[in-house]
C-alpha cells in the first residue's frame, strides 16, 4: 500500500496531514482497492519511521471522511465509498497519482443523502429565493437581450457594464477601483484555484486562518506550498509582528476572510484590520482578501476593508454575489492592480473559463436598478430572525454541552463542546444527522461543529439538535460524565 511515501520534512504541514492526504490519493485513485486492509498501526509506524500515534491520527482523520472503516478484532479496512476503477489499457489512477491535483474533500455545498438532515451546509428556502423574487418584481423590459451578444460581455475581464456597476458598489465600502482593475470570475471556488496557481508554490510561505475556508485545504495539497495556519481570537487573526517581520525576507501570501468568517462567523476588528495593513501591505506582501460576506451582517455593518486601507495596491479583493443571494447568482470578482487582474485573466482564459453571459447581465441589472439593496435589506431581517429562532433551539437542547456566541453572526454558529465530546466522534454517533465537525476545517480541532443557519427550516433543526444532544449524552455515559 505504502511504497515510496516518507514524511516531507521542509513544510509547515505536520506528518500525520502529509500520510492522511497521501492514502487519501490512493484510495481516491483507486490504487488501494475498495476492501482491502491496512496494515496495523505500529507496523506502519514502524515502516515509515513515524511515531504510531503520527499514524493512529492520520487514519482517524480518514474514518471521519469515510474513506476507512474499522471491524471490530479484525482491523482497519477500505470502505466501498467509490465505483469500481473502470478497466482500462491504461493504468489511470496511476497516471492521476503522479499530478499535482488533490480532490478537496469535503465540500459545504456537497450532496447529503435523501432524508439525512445536514446542519452544516446551507439550503435556501423559496421563501428567500433571490432569484424568483427578481424575475417576479423586475419586468422584462429591463433586459437588454442585445447583451447576451455583446462580446463585452465575452471579454477575458467579463462584462464593462457589470465591473462598472460593481465598481461603484464597491465605493459604499471605501475601496477605488477602475473597471480595467476587476475581474469577473464564475465563482470563489474558481478565483482561489486560479490565486493558486498564479502565487503558490515551492518556497512560497502561505499564511492563512486556522479555521478557514473548507475547500482551501483541498487547494493547497496542491499548491506544494509551505502552509501556515494562524491563530484567531475574537478580533480575527493574531497578528505577531516580530514572528512574521522574521519571516518577511522570503515569499509570502496571507489568506483572510475578515468579515463574518467562514466557519466561526467572526469579524475582523478595524484596529485588527489596520494592524494587518500596516503590517503586510506595508511590507508589500500580498493579502488575498476574500470578503463574500461583507454584505451580510447582522447588527451592525463590518468594518471598512483591508482594501480601503491599502496604500501599495497588496490586497486582493474577492467578493460575489453567491453568499448573498443563496447561490442563485453565481459570480465573483478580483479587484487588485491593473498588472494582476490582466495576468490573472490570462490563466482564467487558458483554462477555457467562459462566465455566463445571463448571470452577467441579470447581476448587472439587480445592481443598477437597487433590486440588490433592496433585497438585502430584507435578507439580513430574514437571517436575523433565522438566527433568534436556531439559538433557541440550541439553549433548549446543548446550553449544558456546549457554549457559543449567540449573535457574533446571523449566518454561522460555531459551538464548543465540553472536553469530553469529540464532534469527529460525535457525527459517527448521530442517527439521520450530520454535520461537518472542526476536524474539516483544522486538523487539530476535536471541540467545534459547524452550523449554518439555513441548513435547514427551525422545526427539523430541532429535530436535528435532539439527535445531536442524544448522542453527545450516550459518550459523556460511556465516559462516565454523566
């Protein structure tokens, strides 16, 4: 199973991270076959010159994906996840194997299962349909067709009306930007693998929150680059001058989500944002800055971008439409230097990434007419509303398990569970739930789960809540704490 694999000792990524995504190629690959079986722990320990709790961690973290199972007396096997690997001339999972392509594990937009309740990943309801309620209140001759011809709206930037509307948007937020100076993209996903590729890899040191986005950590097995998780408290990450001064004579990329972060729902404080400026931008070090929730807020607007404070054009901005409009419009920007936009524009063009043209225009016509701010208004009352009713729910069922931040976020609640639950453990207790536990977003998360606040109507997130408060109290049963 394990031939050539030996622990990469020039990265930041600790071993057990290393060993998990290597299985989790071969098994993806199918080079490990559905079935078969590992070899115990302390052989492989032994094997590879790792500690066995190095190992024991690696396979844990893949019998919470689902990739392994383990048989009581008689080992830890593959699960049958996956299709058979089709019977070819050509060894495929092999040639797949020898690419710099990681699959990213877990997506929160990801398919559940029929009638599985998943509290973790969003589910807009009709009832805050973005797009049902513009096609119903914006008359058809609002539409300019001609536009689905334009070639504007083809161009490797993307339309020059929509840059233009989003531009102005932009200036609500204090940031300046021409049109030449965006880019149109077709969703984050895209624009964080097309970052990637433009400014990571061997020897570039790539800074980013320890709780981050879900996806990232797919990306980045990728990127081959050296990969620091910083810590956050309450204002968003701590910032270490002096660690990072140090640091600053090699290449660096900061990642940050600072408003309403994904998943702990925390906003970055403007003295934190200010700090963060002074300490990257004055540096010129660049800062993707990825800001999908800066129109989200609950009780209060966020703070001004670390964009708006950028003096030597190192941030890049990334916003969209998707969060905001529960996934009916799909589109992103880059905002950055005029050099940086082009460049990145002709990666999105080698790729063949071809924005669509309705989208472009439907996303322009939502801004010029108000339609957007209009509709806003009414979701952050809907996601106010959403918020009040899950708290209940949660103090009714986990107050005595868990804690949490009742109103740090209308979107995400990120609940801490006493010492004694493990949430990986957690989910495989669960009958018809599931949830993405801290594991998914930081290795060394055994406390946290993630709630989303529409994932589901209040009536079956109650439902959902009970099974998980029934499970947590069989553990704290088995472990004596109750």
């Amino acid at each position: 199973m394990i031939k050539d694999w030996f622990p990469y000792k020039d990265t930041h990524t600790p071993v057990f991270m290393q060993l998990a995504e290597y299985l989790r190629r071969q098994i993806r690959l199918g080079t490990v076959k559905t079935g078969e079986k590992l070899p115990s722990e302390r052989s492989l320990a032994q094997k590879l010159g790792i500690s066995r709790n190095t190992v024991k961690t690696a396979i844990e973290q893949l019998i919470v994906e689902g990739l392994l199972i383990t048989k009581p007396q008689s080992g830890t096997f593959v699960s049958s996840w996956k299709k058979a690997v089709p019977k070819t001339s050509v060894d495929w999972p092999k040639i797949f194997s020898m690419g710099r392509s990681v699959p990213a594990g877990h997506d929160e937009k990801g398919a559940t299962p029929e009638g599985l309740l998943n509290i973790s990943a969003r589910r807009p309801g009709e009832q805050h349909s973005f797009l049902k309620r513009f096609l119903d209140e914006i008359p058809i001759s609002k539409f300019d067709i001609k536009c689905l011809y334009a070639d504007d709206a083809k161009s490797a930037l993307g339309s020059h009306t929509l840059r233009e509307a989003i531009a102005k948007h932009l200036k609500n937020y204090g940031i300046s930007a021409k049109p030449e100076e965006i880019l149109l993209l077709s969703s984050t996903n895209q624009t964080i693998k097309i970052l990637a590729e433009a400014f990571l890899g061997a020897g570039v040191n790539f800074y980013y929150e320890t709780s981050g986005y879900i996806n990232l950590r797919g990306i980045l097995a990728s990127a081959m680059s050296n990969n620091i998780r910083l810590n956050m408290d309450d204002e968003g990450i701590s910032v270490d001058r002096q660690k990072f001064q140090a640091m600053f004579n090699k290449k660096a990329v900061l990642h940050v989500q600072p408003s309403n972060q994904h998943p702990t729902g925390i906003t970055m404080s403007e003295s934190r944002r200010k700090e963060v400026a002074a300490l990257f931008c004055g540096n010129r070090i660049p800062v993707i800055e990825l800001d999908s929730m800066i129109d989200i807020w609950a009780d209060s607007p966020p703070p001004p971008p670390i964009k708006s404070m950028d003096k030597n054009n190192s941030v890049i901005f990334v916003g969209n439409l998707a969060k905001a409009t529960s996934e009916d419009i799909s589109i992103a920007w880059v905002v950055a230097d005029e050099y940086v936009v082009n460049n990145l524009a002709a990666i999105k063009t080698q790729q063949d990434k071809h924005l669509n043209t309705f989208v472009q225009m439907a996303s322009e016509l939502a801004f010029r007419t108000g339609f957007y701010y209009e509709y806003m208004d009414y979701f952050r009352k809907f996601l106010i509303d959403r918020r009040d009713a899950y708290n209940e729910i949660m103090h009714k069922h986990l107050s005595d398990i868990a804690s949490w931040h009742p109103t740090r976020s209308s979107y995400y609640f990120w609940p801490e569970f006493v010492k004694e639950i493990n949430t990986a453990a957690l989910l495989k207790k669960c009958r018809g739930v599931t949830f993405y536990p801290g594991k998914y977003y930081d290795p060394d998360d055994t406390a946290h789960l993630s709630i989303c606040t529409l994932s589901l109507p209040p009536e079956k997130f109650e439902t959902a809540a009970a099974e998980v408060k029934k499970a947590a109290v069989s553990i704290l049963k088995t472990k004596g704490g109750l």
